[in-house]
C-alpha cells in the first residue's frame, strides 16, 4: 500500500494559488472603468470571436482573463443565472452584487475541492443610473471578491497598466477619451522593462455600458460592442487632438 | 484522465435553449407546469375562468411586417379589461401577438422574449427567424394539456428576415404546428371580420403609413361584428397596439399616428352614413 506524504494545507493552497497565477499570468490584461457616459471595457485579444467581454444581463457586463473555457462556462453560468432571475422574480432584481457572490462561491469551491483551481480572473460590472450607482466587483481564482471603484484592471501585467492608467483617468471622461486612455495604458501590458507595443483596432476588444440606453437607443439593454472602424475613428480622433 | 461525461458535454451545448434549462433545472417555473394537477373544468371548460384575448392582425408591406391587436379582454359577456396589449416584441426583429387565454399567453410572451435574448447572449447572434418561430411552436405544444381544458393560446409571429431581406409571418395551433402565411393574417375571435376586412384593403407594397391605417379599418371592422374586440375608444382615448418591423428593427408605433388613423376611419364612416 502506498503511504501518502503528508503535505500542509498551507503549502497546499499555496501550490495551487502559484499555479493559477501562472495561468493567469501569460494572458493580456483587461481594463474595466467607469466614466461619464457608463462603464467602458477594453481588452487586447486577436480573436474577433473568441470573446473576454460578454453581456450578462441589462446593465451587467463580465470581463475575463485566463483559460478560454473556464471563463466562457463561467460566463454562460452567469446568463442562466441572472435569466433565471430575472424570469421568475423581476427584471430589477438581478444585480451585479448577486451574480457576483455565486460566482465568489463556485470559484472558491473549486479552488478548495477541485484537482485543480480555475485560472480565470473576472469582473462584474454593473452601471447605474449615476455615477454613484456604479459598480465594479473584481473576482480571482481562489473566490476573493472585491468591490472596485473607478477602475479596475485585470491580468498578468495589471500593476503596470494600472500605474499607465491612473494619470489619464478621471471619472468624468466620455467613452472615447475613456477608450483612447484604456488602449495607451494597455500598451504597457509587457514584461517589465520591455518596450510599450503599440494596438490597433485589430488586437482590440471594446465594449460599454451606456448609462442611458433607453434615451440614447431606446433598448433597456445597456451592453454594446464597438465596432473596429468605431474604435478606428475614436483613436484617430486623439492621434490628431 | 478524461472524465467519462466530458464528451456529454458537447452534445449537451446543442441546445441553449432557455425553457429547456428550465425544463432540466427549474421545472416548476415552466408555464406548462404550473398548474397542479388536471384542472377539473366546471361545465365541461374552464375558458369562462380568466380573461380571454381577443383579435390580432397582421400584414406585410414594403419591407418589412406589421401586427396590431385591440385593446379588450373579456371574461364571457364581461369586459375583463379594456387596456390590455396582446402585441410584443419578441426581440430586435420579431413581434408576437397572443390570442386566447390572457394569462397563458403573457407568460408564454415572458418565456419566449427571454428565449431569444438568452440565444443571443450565449451565442453570440441572433436566432434566425424559422428558429424563433420553431421555438415558438414547441412552446405553444408544451400548452396542449391546458389547450385541451379550454384554456388555449394561439400566438402570431411576425418578423423581418435578416438573411432574405423581407418581412415574413407564422401562424401556430395548439398541437405546435407552424404555418407561414403570405401576405396578411389575423387569429382571434374576430379574426373573421379583420380577414374579410383585410381582403379588400390589403394591396401589394403598401407603404408603412398606409398599412398602419389598414390595420386599424380591419380591426375596426372586427371590433363592428365581434362584441368581444374592442373598438378604438375615443372616450378614454385608447387605440390599438401596433408594431412595426423593417431592417432596422421593431418600432412601436406612436399613439398620434394611431389616434389621427382612428379619428380618419371614424369621421370617413360617419360622413358616408352606412348602416350595415
């Protein structure tokens, strides 16, 4: 009969957290932030497809980095959970808070009970009606939730994009200045010490949450994708500015 | 090691389909489960029970589709409501109307706009429209058991067909067959006198304008013949429901565009002095 080494829960957790971060790690950043006109989301990716920025529900938007699969059965779970929400008590009833507390849960099970943890970072975010009623909740690999304000960036170089965006971010930008500074602070997303490599619209994945979108489009759903030639004309229009 | 079910998963993701899920997961919020147990009808039918829908038309016209439907409810000779709209849209590019049991058929509504929301978010795009209208009709044949007790639901779906370029209606019966219709189409008890109504003034390539005040005169016509269709009410200033769907989506049309169609009917017929 083999005998099973004995290995500390410390060391454990330890070993999968550093695991995780790895995983995490080798992927491109996400930034997620508030502004004037609602909630804009940018990420690098090549795919025009394989989306990291997804709709959840009227005014909830999920941003993710890390393994394509984990994170996209995550982001399905969400839909059916906020649908079903949605369905059997109200459509004001699904808020971002909610989803992501059940999402804290599953992660923090997986991390604890699984063969191995997700490798996903998220981000829930809901847009208010006001700036106020904003908010951004960041969630990682082992279940920790945290309730952002402002911005919130996630991925392997985070720290260094955050460091590029917070001299350009004020809350009271409209989406293109908001877009224009997100995409200059991903630049950033390298290894340190490597140079700031310059993204075009083709490596980009935008996306907002208009805070108005029943006057501005007359839909209640406020998630919208923006188009490469949009995207385009809003980072020429700075080029030039 | 690969998990045993992993490959069940594949075959699993073949259907996104939102009341499937809740049919797997969730069953008692289904409206085909809610009731408990058989119903046991007083007289032979529950449809005296609860409020029942009436006349809804339809039509196309130069680009696009249109369906309006009245404003009653009625509970056998009672006038259960004189507010109620029978007329939604289904998404970006469809519109549903809902005729018969009132309940039934705002759930079946409910369910069937977060259907096609549901696809949308999962997947990524839009539902065609022969998916809508076969989820549609499963939906509709889920209601069978109640169907047959009296309380029957039969919808209309009209929507613009991204891929064709054109405007296209389905018609539905309780057992979940779907028929596409050409032209024009009303369901309803006054679905009779809006058809024969129809007949006469539907004309190829309407314009839009033109089909709404069609739309109107039919189900004017329904509302003169059919005491459970109610008639523009110019008292309480209610108008019929109308939607209209073209390549750019699905608009509801606004109440002074109504109200100056139903105030022309009215004066035109008030003017000519007809009895019958």
């Amino acid at each position: 009969m083999t005998q099973q080494f004995y290995v500390s829960p410390e060391q454990l957790m330890k070993d999968r957290a550093d695991f995780a971060r790895k995983g995490i790690g080798r992927g491109r950043s996400v930034v997620v932030m508030a502004c004037r006109d609602g909630i804009a989301l940018v990420a690098e990716n090549p795919s025009p497809s394989l989306h990291k920025l997804g709709e959840i529900y009227d005014r909830i938007a999920f941003a993710a980095v890390g393994k394509y699969n984990e994170f996209e059965s995550l982001r399905q779970a969400g839909v059916r959970y906020a649908d079903v929400r949605g369905y059997s008590y109200a459509r004001e009833d699904v808020t971002a808070r909610g989803l992501a507390s059940v999402y804290a849960q599953s992660l923090g099970a997986v991390f604890t009970a699984e063969s191995k943890p997700f490798e996903v970072e998220l981000v829930v975010a809901e847009v208010g009606e006001t700036p106020a009623g904003d908010h951004l909740y960041r969630l990682t690999f082992d279940g920790s939730i945290a309730d952002e304000t402002g911005m919130v960036v996630i991925g392997g170089a985070a720290d260094s994009v955050v460091g590029a965006l917070r001299g350009r971010w004020t809350k009271d930008l409209a989406f293109p200045e908001a877009i224009r500074a997100a995409v200059v602070s991903l630049q950033n997303d390298g290894a340190a010490g490597q140079p700031a490599h310059p993204l075009t619209s083709a490596v980009l994945e935008v996306a907002v949450l208009d805070r108005e979108p029943g006057t501005t489009r007359g839909s209640r759903r406020a998630f919208r994708r923006i188009s490469a030639t949009e995207v385009d004309a809003m980072l020429a229009e700075g080029g030039r500015a | 090691m690969i998990p045993e079910d992993a490959a069940a998963l594949v075959s699993r993701a073949a259907s996104t389909s939102f009341a499937e899920y809740l049919g797997r997961d969730h069953p008692g919020l289904l409206p085909s489960n809610r009731s408990t147990g058989t119903l046991a009808p007083v007289h032979g039918t529950a449809a005296g029970l609860a409020p029942h829908a009436t006349t809804i038309v339809s039509m196309t016209f130069s680009g696009g589709v249109l369906m309006a439907g009245d404003r009653r409810a009625t509970m056998g000779n009672i006038i259960a409501s004189r507010h109620i709209e029978k007329v939604f849209p289904g998404d970006l590019f469809s519109v549903l109307g809902i005729a018969g049991s009132a309940g039934i058929g705002l759930d079946l509504t409910r369910l069937f706009q977060v259907e096609l929301e549901h696809y949308e978010k999962i997947e990524g795009t839009r539902m065609s429209l022969d998916g809508k209208a076969n989820r549609l009709a499963s939906m509709v044949r889920q209601n069978l058991p109640m169907a047959l007790q009296g309380l029957a639901v039969v919808p209309l779906l009209a929507g613009f067909d991204t891929e064709r370029r054109e405007g296209r209606l389905f018609s539905f019966d309780v057992t979940g067959g779907r028929y596409e219709e050409q032209e024009h189409h009303s369901v309803g008890s006054g679905s009779v006198f809006a058809r024969g109504a129809l007949k006469k003034l539907w004309k190829p390539n309407l314009d839009e304008a033109r089909a709404i005040q069609v739309a109107v005169e039919s189900l004017y016509d329904a509302a003169d013949d059919d005491s459970a269709t109610g008639g523009p009410d110019v008292v309480r200033q209610l108008w019929p429901v109308i939607y209209t769907v073209n390549s750019a989506g699905a608009r509801r049309v606004a109440e002074r565009e109504l109200e100056a169609a139903a105030l022309g009917i009215i004066e035109r017929r008030s003017v000519a002095g007809r009895e019958a």
